[in-house]
C-alpha cells in the first residue's frame, strides 16, 4: 500500500511539473507578442482619407464610407529555429480588417511582411470610432 502511493505520488509530480512547464511557455508567448492598437473614425465625405502614420499603431486614421486603407508590418526571424506566426484581431475593428496572411511559418534568418486591410463600409455610422487589439504571436517549431 505504502509503495503504490509513492508511484502514485511520482507520477502526479511528473504530471504537475509537465503542466508548469507548459503554462510557463504559454505565458512567455504570451509575452514575447507584438501587440498593436488599432484604430480607425468613420468621417463624412466621399472617398476621403486622413492617414495618422506611427509605428506603435495599426492607425488607419480617418476614412469615409466606401474606402479602405493598408497598414504593413515587418517580422524578422532572427533566431536558428523557424517559427509559426499567428495574427488574432480583437474588438469592434476585427470585422472591418482583413489580415494577409493570418497565419504562416517564417523560417529562420527571414523576413516577412503582414498587411492589414480595413474596408469601411456603406453602412458605418459616421463619427463612430472602431477600435481593437491586434497580436501577432510567434511560436517557435522545435520539431
């Protein structure tokens, strides 16, 4: 009886420091992310754009209903391994933004570019402004 609760003890201990491990990789990820504002005002007019350029925001500055406007991001690999990269849009921008590509591996020693589109459309109230969080997390591939 003794002996069957040391195994048991064992292996919860393994399962506990396999589930550590993990989480701190998911919060490491977590943290390493670009993280991006993202911003657009809905303005009257046709085909008016007023552009805010910066590069601490997805910032698609002033557009009228019909128009769109490109925002490009730049990810240099650095490392020796190849990564996945993913894109998660959040907030009430995410319907309006397109993102090319969303997900892709870059491999290592590489540079890729990602562009993000937003489209106002016929039906946006003007004035309003939409806004949102964009990550763009890199996971390495070890395997």
């Amino acid at each position: 009886m003794e002996e069957e609760k040391k195994k048991l003890s064992l292996a919860n201990r393994i399962i506990l420091v396999v589930l550590i491990i993990v989480l701190l990789g998911i919060f490491y990820i977590s943290l390493d992310a670009n993280k991006y504002r993202a911003l657009v005002q809905v303005v009257d007019g046709e085909a008016r754009v007023g552009v805010n350029p910066t590069d601490e925001a997805l910032d698609f500055g002033d557009l009228s209903r019909g128009t769109s406007a490109v925002r490009r991001v730049a990810l240099e690999n650095g490392t020796s391994l190849p990564w996945y990269v993913i894109v998660v849009k959040t907030g009430s921008i995410r319907s309006l933004m397109d993102v090319e590509p969303g997900y892709f591996r870059l491999e290592p020693r590489s540079e890729s570019k990602i562009e993000f589109i937003t489209y106002i459309p016929a039906s946006a109230t003007v004035g309003q402004y939409y806004k949102g969080r964009v990550y763009v997390f890199k996971l390495p591939i070890l395997f």
